[in-house]
C-alpha cells in the first residue's frame, strides 16, 4: 500500500510518497506539463507494489487529472481546497510541506473530500457557466448604452430593447463620438443575441433528454434555465446526508457565531452563485403562482417590510430543499395549502 500526496499547479507538481507505514519513502519535483507528470506517474505505478492512493486539492483541470489517474489503476481522493485550508493553517507553507501533509492526511483516512463529476457533467456545467458569461456581458453593454444616453441627456423609452425600441435607439440624436459608440455597442448586442439563441439551443437539447430537468419545471415559477442548473450542479442527490446540506452546499444557510450566544448573520454564499440567483428569481414568481409558496413567505415576513429579503432568501432556501427531495424521490411538485 502506498500513499501519494500531490502539490499540483501547472507548471510544477510536488510529489510525497508514503509507505504503508505511514514513512516518507520519495519526494520529488516535476517541471513541466501534467501529460509529462501521467507518464512519469504510469512508470512510478508498475513500480510500486500493492495499491495506490492519491490525493491532491481541487482545483482547475482536477477533473480531467482524477479521470487520468483513475485510467492508471489508482484510487484517487480529491481534497475540498475551503477545509483543507482549515486544517493547513501555518507559519509555514510551500509546495513540499503542502505535498507532505495531503500524503498524511491521505493516510490517516482524514481528507476533506470534494466532488468529482462525471465528464460529461462536467462538460455540461461550462457550458450553463457559458451562457451565463453571454447574458452577464449581455447585460453590461445594456447599461452602458442607458448612461451613454442619460450622458448626452437623451430620454430613453421604457421599452428600449424591444424591436421599436432598438429602430429608435439607432436613430436617437447623438453627438459623433458618442453616435459611434452607440453603433457599435448596439451591433455587439445584436450579434450577442444571436450567439446566445445558438448556446441556449444546444442546452435546451440535452435539457430535454434530462428527465429531472422537466421534473423540476412542475414547480410554479421554475423554468428551464433554473432546472438545469440546479440538476447540473446537484448531480447526484443521494450524495447529501441530510436535506439540509443541501442549503449548506449552496451557500443559503445564514452564517453563525455561537462562542457566546447564538448569533446569525448574512448567508454564507459558498457553493455556485449561478444556482443562487436562479432559484431567488425563480422564488419571486413561485411566491405570486402558488398558494403553498406565498404562503411560506409571508409567514416569514411576518408583515414586516424589513423582512422582506430575510424571507425572499428563507423561501428560496425552502424550494431548495423541495428540489432536492423531488429529484431524491422523482415526485412532482406538491403544493401546499395556503
């Protein structure tokens, strides 16, 4: 049995090697790409005698590395990168030390596991985390040819982007540079519209061919993009514990400090943020289409003006947990009396 720990970046990975006795056995450097590092570590395989486990931190590339090394014979472990630098605080820290207490940590049965999706889940994740690069410049070129017209005191329409509103845009009295600015800006968008129609066409592709998706469209107010993303970053279901890890994952749970008294503050905000402001702009039009989800939100509220964004979150949280346990159970939406 023999236990690697990898310090990986990538350009240089540091490499620890521990036996079965927990005893440091090889160190070493490698300089150079991760195609490089595979078949140095394909040769350091058939070396070794008895099974190999590997572990190193998440990061960029981490899934295509673990697919690698698992074609390799290897049993690999990925280290959540937020807990392992819990458990890292140092003086100390380079990349032999780092590579040092992965390989221990490996030993010992204590790593911090993070998940590996599958490729094509992966696949499938960069490319939702494309469109929503598309819309988010979308959605700052928008903006910017609003304060380009308020700059040059032109009162724009309420229905700017409509195709009435796009004819006048073009049209609006500008001066040169500004009028410039203005075409050019406006023929981004139109071209950026384009590109987006052809990405949301392939994502509603595979979307279709995604029973969970549709499941997770019987709830009022949730529509594909908010579906999709979820079952893309949620993968397997079964792997939480508890419902409640879910809203931990995501970042919906409110921060805590208990040294004292028991005191909550703003969510944690860890997890995908795409997930986050989905599902919230989803549970504004659920809250207006459906009895039981209206009805969950204003006991929150509580008639409180000033609760209004602690139960928008609270209730977003609450489809959440629903989502979770309909894709666990494969059960469509229920609503709650009001």
């Amino acid at each position: 049995m023999h236990y690697i720990g990898m310090d990986v970046h990538v350009k240089l990975t540091t490499v620890c090697i521990l036996n079965e006795y927990g005893s440091i056995t090889r160190e070493f450097s490698h300089k150079g790409s991760w195609r490089v590092l595979l078949e140095r570590l394909k040769r350091l395989r058939q070396e070794l005698d008895g099974p190999v486990h590997v572990c190193y931190e998440a990061s960029c590339g981490c899934g295509w590395l673990y697919d690698q090394l698992v074609a390799l014979g290897m049993k690999v472990q990925v280290g959540h990168p937020g807990r392992l630098r819990l458990i890292f605080q140092s003086r100390r820290k380079n990349d032999r030390l780092d590579a040092r207490k992965l390989a221990k940590l490996l030993y010992l049965g204590e790593v911090p596991l993070a998940y590996v999706p599958s490729q094509e889940l992966r696949q499938w994740r960069s490319f939702v985390e494309f469109r929503r690069g598309f819309v988010q410049d979308q959605s700052r070129i928008k903006h910017r040819i609003r304060s380009l017209l308020k700059d040059n005191g032109v009162e724009a329409p309420r229905s700017l982007w409509t195709k009435k509103g796009l004819a006048w845009l073009s049209e609006a009295p500008l001066p040169e540079m500004a009028a410039l600015e203005r075409d050019i800006l406006q023929l981004r968008l139109e071209q950026m519209a384009v590109q987006i129609r052809e990405v949301e066409k392939v994502l509603a592709k595979k979307a279709a061919s995604v029973p969970a998706v549709k499941l997770l469209m019987t709830i009022p107010g949730v529509g594909i993009r908010t579906a999709e993303a979820v079952v893309v970053y949620m993968a397997d279901p079964h792997r939480f514990r508890r419902n409640r890890s879910v809203g931990c994952y995501f970042g919906m749970v409110p921060s805590e400090d208990s040294s004292v008294k028991s005191r909550f503050g703003h969510i944690t905000k860890e997890g995908p943020s795409l997930v986050r402001w989905l599902v919230t702009e989803a549970t504004w039009q659920s809250i207006r289409r459906d009895a039981g989800m209206r009805s969950y939100y204003e006991r929150i509220r509580r008639d409180d003006p000033n609760r209004k964004k602690i139960a928008l979150v609270a209730t977003a949280h609450h489809m959440l947990r629903a989502m979770h346990a309909m894709l666990r159970t494969g059960e469509s939406w229920r609503s709650e009396a009001a």
